[in-house]
C-alpha cells in the first residue's frame, strides 16, 4: 500500500500540471493553480495553520507556531518592500483594509469561530483530507458565512469606512498605509515600515515566550506530538549517501518540514503571488460564490443573488475554474492530496477522523458561520485580513491579530465549557 501511494502521488503532480495547462484558459490561472498546490503542500508538510496560533496556545500552552508566523510577517513584509520599492504602490492590489468596528468585530468573530472549528479559510481546505467531517460541515456554513455578509461588507458603514488614514490623496485614502508614516526615513517610508513591523512581531514574539513560561512554571504545559516531530534529528552522513534508497527518498518527501522551513516557503510563495498577480493571497470570498451557486441549482437566479449581495451576477455566473482564487484554493486541496499521497499517509490520515457527533457537528457549523460573517465584516480571512495586510505594511492587519486572539481564546473556552 506505501508504494502503491508514492506511484499515485506522482501520478496526481503529472495529472495536475497536465490538465491544468491544458484545461485552464489562461497561464494565470495555471499560476494560481500552481501557487496553490505549492501552499497546500508546504502547510500539510510542515504542519502550519493559522488558527494553530491561537488554538495550540490555549490547549497546550505552546507558542512556537505563534513566533513562527511573527517571523513569516516579517520576512513577507522585507520581501514587499523589494517589491515597492523605487515603483508604484498603486500599480499593486495592496490590502490597506480600513481600520473600523468591523474590523473588530470581524476579528473577534473569525477568532471565535476558528477555535470551533480548528480551521481558518486555507486550512478548511487541507482539512477536507485529513478532518473531513469537520471541514465539511465547516466549509458548507462558512461559505453561508459569508454569503450572507456580503450586503454588510458592500455598504455598511462600519465595515467600508475607516476611523484612521495615513493618506489625503486617493491611493491609500481608506487605511492606514505605515510607508506614509515614514516618508522622511530616506527610503520611501520602507525602512520605516519594516523596522515598525520588526518591532511589532518582537512584541508578539516576547509576549509568547512570557506566556509559555507561566504555562510551564505552571505544570499546563504539554508538549505538542507534531512539534516534537518536526524538532527531531535524523542522523545523517553524507557518505552513506545513495540517490535511490529509502532514506532519500523519505528526506526528499516524507519527513515532516520544520515550522521556519514552513514558513520560508510560504513566504517565498506569497512574494511570487505578488509579483505576478500583483497581489496578495485572499481565500475565503469565493466561499460566498459558491454557496450562491448551489443556490442556483435550487432555482434562484444570480440576479437575485446579485440584488441580496449588493454584487454584479458575474461572480456567481462565472464558472468555478475562471475564477483565480477559487483555482488557487482547489490547488491548496490537491496540495495536501499530493503530499499525503508521495509520503505514504493518505489512507492513514484520511481515515483518521471519519465519526464526529451531532454535537460537535453543530459547534463545527457555528464555528463556520461565525468565520464566515467575520470576514466580510474584517474584508478578509486569517490570510486576507491578517497575513496579506501585514505584509503589505498594513496597521489593519495588527489589529485584526490582536482581536482575533481575543476572540479565539474566548471560543476556546467557551468551546471547553459546551464539551465538558
């Protein structure tokens, strides 16, 4: 059975860059496609998901994944700033999403709902392998979610408006832009900008390790099995060293990444993302369109879609493999398929977490809904209302983070309350 998976694993990458060059109407979405599976992968292999930051703190007090992803912000932002610096900002997609009580309220809610669920937008979507009741049930009320947020996101004042601008003219009018704040720094406002985002991540990081040190001086402390996982050396000599053997190939596929290789990887994706696309990584607002279109099989019209939404019909009219994002999320989906497969644990891991309760089916459902609605209050997920924004020298993401953790802690506990 190993074998038999490693051959349908290469078989699945053959398939995959095949049918989606021949099949996809553009390079770009060919792109997408690619960026995607690269992220599916690299988050599976390396065991990273944003709501792991919140949730690992609580249930284990381990904030390693916490400090990890401070580092991948950092790194992404250093890697922006090459990209803006001496060109146009405006000409990119930035995320400078307004700083207002939807972003509050959107980030306590998609904090809370993540804690239910174990998920965020992008790790629904390598759960449907690995948890697939739980991303099921999920992902079905995520995309109502934000479905049903989508007139708030589109007119409500408290999510179009921002109390604070860094701006007068046009280009970042309705957020705060941290360059602007710096203009004077002899670079552009980029040196600035990256030495505050440094400053902010070593806030989060010290605060971790405060927080991990309580938890251990306590005896709360357990240490997390796939952390440990990660952390171990494999012994090896370069002269026992042969290309075609089991010990290469587990090396070169199957033994798990580290949380910073993770995050290397993610963030060298995410900086290929923009300079292609020329912007950032957004996941959960395709969510919506596809709950409109299984709505459409039901008799209603993308007109009345259009009406409720406050949207034009194109989004859901349009056909799923023409949407880029919609591309680069079915490629986060065949990125853990193909990880799973080419490490040999696919049957193991798929088969893992079939049976789940009306209980805990119902909290998943919550936890969905709660994401759902909290994105398009916060215009974005944990990657297009945290990890984007901050990395495109946003002050909206750090607030997002720190409601978001607020809301998580808060939806764990509650959530420790309704299983006990």
């Amino acid at each position: 059975m190993k074998n038999v998976e490693r051959v349908l694993g290469f078989i699945a990458i053959i398939l995959i860059l095949v049918l989606g060059k021949s099949q996809l109407i553009s390079d770009i979405l060919f792109f997408r496609l690619i960026i995607g599976l690269g992220l599916g992968y690299t988050l599976s292999r390396s065991y990273t998901g944003f709501a792991g930051s919140v949730n690992r703190a609580y249930m284990t007090g381990s904030t390693k994944l916490m400090r990890t992803l401070m580092f991948m912000f950092f790194i992404s932002g250093v890697a922006t700033a090459a990209l803006l610096f001496k060109g146009d900002a405006t000409s990119y997609g930035l995320w400078i999403n307004p700083i207002n009580l939807g972003l509050i309220l959107g980030g306590l809610l998609f904090g809370f709902g993540m804690s239910f669920s174990s998920c965020c937008a992008s790790g629904v979507l390598t759960d449907l392998i690995t948890a697939l009741p739980r991303a099921f049930f999920t992902l079905i009320f995520f995309g109502m979610g934000v479905f049903l947020g989508f007139p708030l996101q589109n007119t409500a004042s408290i999510v179009t408006e921002s109390w604070f601008t860094s701006s007068t003219g046009e280009s970042f009018s309705n957020g705060v832009f941290l360059p602007d704040l710096f203009q004077w720094d002899g670079l552009g406002g980029y040196l600035g900008a990256i030495v505050l985002t440094g400053i902010f991540a070593l806030i989060v990081i010290g605060l971790s390790y405060e927080f991990e040190r309580k938890r251990k001086n306590g005896n709360t402390y357990t240490e997390v099995s796939v952390e440990k996982m990660q952390e171990e050396k494999i012994p090896f000599d370069s002269k026992d060293y042969v290309l075609l053997s089991e010990p290469t190939y587990k090396r070169m596929f199957v033994n798990p990444w580290t949380l910073i290789q993770g995050a290397v990887v993610i963030a060298l994706l995410f900086i290929l993302l923009m300079g292609v696309t020329r912007s950032g990584w957004g996941a959960s607002t395709p969510y919506g369109l596809w709950f409109g279109k299984i709505l459409m099989i039901f008799g209603v019209s993308a007109e009345s879609l259009a009406s409720f939404t406050k949207m034009k019909p194109d989004g859901f009219l349009q056909p799923f493999f023409e949407n880029g994002v919609s591309v680069q999320n079915f490629g986060i989906l065949l990125g853990t398929i193909v990880y799973l497969l080419t490490a040999s644990k696919f049957v193991q891991t798929f088969t893992s977490e079939l049976k789940i309760s009306f209980k805990e089916a119902s909290l998943f459902a919550m936890g969905g809904l709660a994401m759902g609605l909290g994105t398009r209050l916060a215009n974005g997920c944990n990657v297009g209302a945290l990890y984007t924004p901050i990395a495109n020298f946003s002050l909206s993401g750090w607030i997002f983070l720190v409601v978001m953790i607020i809301g998580g802690w808060t939806g764990n506990v509650l959530g420790k309350r309704i299983k006990s």
